[in-house]
C-alpha cells in the first residue's frame, strides 16, 4: 500500500483504518472491510469458546471430548482472526491498484493492467470467502453446547460472518466476471450454502 492513506488493518488504530475506509479510493474498500468483519467474527467466536471453559462457565460438563472440541474452536478462531486481518491489507493492497492501472493512457496497456488487478482482486475474495469457511459449524456448536449467557454474542459473531461472507461472494463475482474458473464457481456455491445455513438459524439460536 501506498499513498497519503496508507493503513493497516494489522497495525493502524480502529479509528484510523475506518477513516480511511470512509475515504473515495480503493485502499483499502470493500473487500478489505470483508475481511475485517470476518476478523470480528473470529474474535467474537474465540471469546464465546473461552467462556465456555469449565474455569469460566461453571455447567461446564466434565467431558474430554467436549472440552477438546471447545479448545480446537478457540484456537482456530484466534488464528482466524490474525489471518483475515492479513487478508484485509492484502486486498487492500490489491485494490489500490485499480486506479492507476485504469489511468493508463494506452487502451491495450490499460486492458491487461486492469485484468491482472481484477485477478488479484478476485483471488483475494476467494481467499476471504474459503477462509470464512471454517466458522459456521463452530458457531453452531457453541450456540448447542457453549455457554448460555454468550448467545447474544454468538448472534453477533454469526451477522458479522455473514457480511463478510456475502461480501467476499459479491467482490468475487464483480472481479472475475465472466471469466470466473471452475474453482471459483465452486467456492461462489459453498458461499451460498454458509449463508443459507446462517440465515436459517434464528438470531440467538
């Protein structure tokens, strides 16, 4: 990234970042602003897994096999977290490009330039969506098994997914357009399936 408003979503202030985001330019925009959402749910589903722990949630049951499950969904969501921020800056980044590759004054130069930014771009949507992937079964155990108290939250963590989600779906459709590869028409219809799953959930179920 580059440019009077250079931010990272790893590294700027919250206040920082959504200054930017509320700026006319692409770096960073929609897909990045997916990607942190996503960072939101992770952090959200981390939280409601680490309440859930027995020193923390005292109906708790005495189980290893459920205790293993809760500490699996903790640490991947912590991971996530990191992760979608990664993926935020490098759309970010990504979509950045696009104005001086559409302020090329040759046609033909400006044609191609466009085409690899809109690569780039919709294989960060790609990655955000895949990467979205691993949530909805987590939520639902916590929602079935966690701790009562973190519904609201789960509820929470369970919108912001599906904003990002439906974003990562919208960007990678408007990138890849026509030329969409079989790979990522397949990863267009497990987006479709996690959201239809979420939407089929009632908010603090």
């Amino acid at each position: 990234m580059s440019g009077p408003h250079e931010v990272s979503a790893r590294d700027s202030r919250l206040a920082d970042w959504t200054a930017a985001l509320a700026e006319p330019h692409g770096d960073p925009g929609g897909g990045a602003a997916s990607a942190v959402m996503l960072s939101m749910a992770a952090a959200l589903t981390s939280m409601t897994a680490g309440y859930a722990a027995a020193e923390r949630f005292g109906d708790a049951p005495d189980d290893a096999e459920w205790e293993e499950r809760r500490g699996v969904i903790e640490r991947r969501a912590r991971k996530l977290r990191a992760r979608a921020l990664e993926l935020a800056d490098a759309d970010a980044a990504v979509s950045g490009a696009f104005a001086p590759a559409y302020s090329i004054d040759d046609r033909r130069e400006r044609e191609e330039a466009v085409a690899q930014v809109s690569a780039a771009a919709t294989r960060t949507s790609q990655l955000i969506g895949e990467a979205a992937l691993a949530l909805p079964d987590d939520l639902e155990w916590l929602a079935r098994h966690g701790n009562p108290a973190l519904l609201a939250d789960v509820a929470v963590a369970r919108s912001a997914l599906r904003g990002a989600l439906c974003g990562a779906r919208t960007n990678l459709t408007a990138d890849g357009g026509d030329e969409l590869t079989a790979d990522e028409r397949a990863s267009l219809a497990r987006f479709d399936e996690a959201i239809a799953r979420l939407d089929a959930r009632t908010p603090t179920s």
